[in-house]
C-alpha cells in the first residue's frame, strides 16, 4: 500500500482527493501489488485494512468507513472501465481482482484521465461508418489522427455519392457536391434557403473541422471534444446516407 501512502501521506489528503486521481493511484497500487509473486491478486476489502496497519493511516471508526467508501467508490470505476478484471471465475466470485491487459496500458499511459474518459465510449456509439483508422486512433488517444481519418471518410463517401472526380476534394468538394442549385447532393425536395444551409453547413465543418487537422494545427488534447468532433463527422455522414 506504499503507493497510496506516498501519494496521499494523510488521509485527509485522500479525502479531498479528485475521484479520478483516487482511481490512478489504486489502479497503480493494484499493478504493482499484484507483480509481485507473492500475491498475485487482491481483494477490494483487503486495501483498507493494510492501509490501516502498523506504517499507515492511523486507525479509527471514522478513517476506517471514510478509507471502505473511498476505496470501494474507485474500486467501482477500475472494474466498470475494465481496467481490474477477475483472475478466473472461481477466485472472481471471491472478490478478488488482477490488473487487466487494459489496466496495465492505462497505468502506463502517461494521460489516465484520457483513457478511463476513452473507456465510456464504444465503436457502436459513433456511426457505423467511422473506419478502422479513425476508431484505433481515438483508442489510443490520438485525436487529431482520429478527427482527419473520420472526415477523410466522409470525403470519400461524399465524391463517391454524388458521382464526382478524384480531384475533388475538401471545403471546395462539399460545395459542388451541395450547391443548392446544381450540387448532385442537393435536397431537391427542401426549399432553396436549406439547401444553402446544408452546403454551409458540411463547407464550414470542412473548413473548421476537418482542414486544421490536415495541417497539425490545432492539436486536440480533450477526450469529450474529439468525440464531439467524430460525432460531428457522423452526423454529416447520415446526411450523406440519405441524400
């Protein structure tokens, strides 16, 4: 339990703690206990109770409640994301855990909050479109890679939809594809006025969205606003669909 201690030398400090950073340092706990040979899993009830013996927290009714709901809270969010898992299913049903092969790249990973954020989001989520290079970039947290491959998608469905040249391409592809009067996209059944919106609307997220990632800039460090940002190329894609 040297991990928590260090981290947190008074349980005060483990209290006020941000529940992701709880999550960090048990999951790090979690890998580093369970490298050892000796003890190669562990229980959930086992933390508190070390981290209450002689060397750690200095016991009372009161810590040991607040060190159960603390530990119990971050024990929830390492098994839901997948980052502990069972060591088989007899042990499993015993409470105790191992570090997943997930766990130990999260631990790792330099960004955690980044990746325990990665792990509420699944494939079925975004259209289902969105291609292999675009999805396995966002795994692993680059999202600028992510963002140019999901739109480069949409780029190609667009020039293949509307039957247009290999060299078209970007801002300057969604405005033939979608010009209100002749664009081969166009919705013939709305009325002029969102015809101009709907061109507007896939020349702007060209030009906003999807170009500054083609050129390094900018660089997107933000788990929610990458995924608002592949959403945003699913969006655009269904329009694609139906058009």
């Amino acid at each position: 339990m040297n991990v928590i201690l260090a981290h947190y030398p008074s349980v005060e400090q483990l209290r006020a703690s941000p529940e992701l950073d709880v999550e960090r340092t048990l999951l790090r706990c979690v890998v580093e206990y369970c490298a050892d040979g000796m003890h190669p899993m562990i229980t959930r009830d086992a933390i508190p109770t070390m981290l209450l013996e002689p060397g750690g927290y200095a016991y009372s009714v009161q810590t040991k409640s607040d060190l159960e709901r603390i530990v119990a809270r971050a024990w929830k969010g390492l098994d839901d994301a997948g980052l502990i898992e069972e060591p088989d299913s007899h042990n499993g049903k015993n409470g105790y855990r191992v570090p997943s092969a997930k766990g130990r790249s999260a631990h790792a990973a330099t960004d955690y909050t980044g990746v325990r954020m990665r792990t509420k989001f699944t494939r079925e989520m975004f259209h289902p479109g969105l291609p292999d290079a675009a999805w396995n970039a966002f795994s692993v947290g680059d999202y600028d890679t992510a963002i140019f491959e999901a739109f480069k998608s949409l780029e190609v469905a667009v020039r293949a939809k509307g039957g247009l040249a290999s060299t078209d391409f970007g801002a300057a592809l969604m405005k033939k594809a979608f010009d209100p009067d002749n664009g081969p996209l166009r919705d013939l059944a709305a009325p002029r006025s969102r015809r101009v919106a709907r061109c507007d609307l896939f020349t702007g997220a060209f030009g906003e969205i999807r170009n500054p990632k083609g050129h390094n800039d900018p660089t997107i460090t933000d788990t929610l606003i990458a995924v608002e940002e592949l959403m945003t190329a699913g969006v655009l894609r269904r329009i694609v669909d139906n058009a």
